[in-house]
C-alpha cells in the first residue's frame, strides 16, 4: 500500500488495513522495518525520486510521479533525500565540486574528500591510488579537485582526530546514505572513544533488535572512516569481525582508543 500509493497513507489506514490498533501496527511495522510506516514511506518516495531522475525524467515528473504533490514540500527535503540537488542528481553529480587530498597516517594511506556542506569521504587503505579510484567510483560525475594548498589544512585536522581519536573532529560531515543507513551511523556516533557495542546492540539502540545483519551491513557501507566509528561495533563473542579497510586497522583504533581513555 505504501509504496504503491499516489500519496502516503495514514497511519490509521495502514492499521485499519491490517486490522490492528494503530499503536501495535506501529510497534510491528518498525520492528520489521527499522522505520516508523512515515519514514518507510518517505524512503520509498525518496527511491522512486531516484529511479526516475536516473531513467532520465524531469525533475518535476519525477516528483510527481513518487507522490510528492507539491514542489515546495519536495525541496525541502532534496538535499537530504539525494545528498544533492535534484539536478546535480540527474546529471550523476555533474559540477558537484570535491576538494581531496591524500597523505600518510599511523593507518597507512590516507584521503580526505569533501564537498560544499563537509566531509564526504574519509578513506583509508594501503594504495593511494586505489583511494582515488574509490572515490571516482562513488562520485563517477563530480568535479574532483586534488593537490589544493588551502584544503591541506582539513587533511591535517583528520590525521591528527585519526591519531587521536578522542579528540574529536571539528569539522562537518556531509553524510549520505538511506534513511536505515543514516539512523545506524547517528548511533555509532553516540558511542564514546575507547567502548565498544555488539551490532546486536546496535540494532537494539535504533529501535530493529531483528536487524543485526542490516546494522552489518551499513556499517560495510561507511566510507567516513573514524569520524563514522564503525570499528566500535563488535561481534556478541567480542571478536572484531570485518572492517572495511581490515581488521588489522580495527584492532589498532581500539587499542589506541582504549590506552587513551
């Protein structure tokens, strides 16, 4: 109903339809979803938004056609929605301008990308070059701007929060991602330098104690190294698991996180 629907429907309709009291669909839906019926709509109008500006139509068919019936309430939510505006979103992200840099750290490579609104990359590795080339696959249209005196300064301000994570980093992120990713990297955030929780834990803390793999698996999909301190979840067993850029990487944040406390 939801995702086939012109306009969202009520939270009364979706329960009626179902034959439940509005507050116990509620409470199922978002153990299912990770999502309130509200947020999963406004996911699902979000993807139509995006399959239809990829397939080429006008951003104001596009609109439309996901269920937004005006252009104001659309914008308000764009950037948010697509992490760009709508038209740099059907263009691929043509003219989006990102400053990067590459340096070394106490991790082995390291880049530092971000955009008009703040970091949008922070990626680590053993390749620098393979750094780029990430950060080209993810941004395939943008304008990426490498070796520019003045964005040295952000580099350096990461290298020193990477070195010393309890320190923070004074600078802006610019986080894109879906509406489940974003709730599971807002809860890493909230975990201080030096603990760590278990992905189930994760799962508990946004509210889909059932979504432990889906927590997983946005922690997989973080490319805001440290700053998203995705190596502070952990197995049920204590074991580190996975990590994007290797466990090796993992065990050393957390050792150095752990002395610094």
């Amino acid at each position: 109903m939801i995702e086939t629907a012109e306009e969202a429907p009520s939270l009364e309709t979706l329960a009626t339809a179902v034959e439940l009291s509005p507050g116990y669909f509620q409470r199922i839906f978002k153990a299912q979803t990770g999502l309130t019926p509200k947020a999963y709509a406004s996911a699902s109008r979000a993807r139509k938004v995006r399959e239809g500006l990829e397939q080429g139509a006008k951003v104001t068919d596009a609109l439309y056609d996901a269920g937004f019936n005006s252009n104001g309430r659309f914008y308000a939510q764009s950037s948010a929605m697509l992490g760009m505006t709508p038209k740099h979103y059907k263009n691929g992200g043509a003219h989006e301008v990102l400053h990067f840099a590459v340096a070394q750290c106490s991790l082995g490579a390291i880049l530092v990308a971000s955009s008009e609104k703040g970091v949008a990359s922070i990626l680590i590795g053993d390749d620098p070059e393979a750094l780029v080339l990430d950060l080209q696959d993810r941004f395939p249209r943008a304008k990426l701007i490498g070796a520019d005196p003045d964005y040295e300064k952000n580099i350096a301000k990461v290298i020193g929060f990477v070195e010393t994570p309890n320190q923070g980093l004074d600078l802006p992120l610019d986080v894109r991602g879906t509406v489940f990713q974003q709730r599971v990297w807002q809860a890493l955030r909230q975990i201080p330098a030096g603990e760590t929780v278990t992905y189930a834990e994760v799962a508990r803390r946004i509210g889909q104690p059932t979504a432990t793999r889906a927590v997983a698996g946005a922690c997989a999909s973080n490319h805001i190294a440290v700053a998203i301190p995705c190596h502070r979840v952990i197995r049920n067993d204590g074991s580190l698991s996975g990590y994007r850029w290797g466990v090796e990487r993992k065990r050393h944040l957390l050792r150095r996180e752990a002395e610094a406390k």
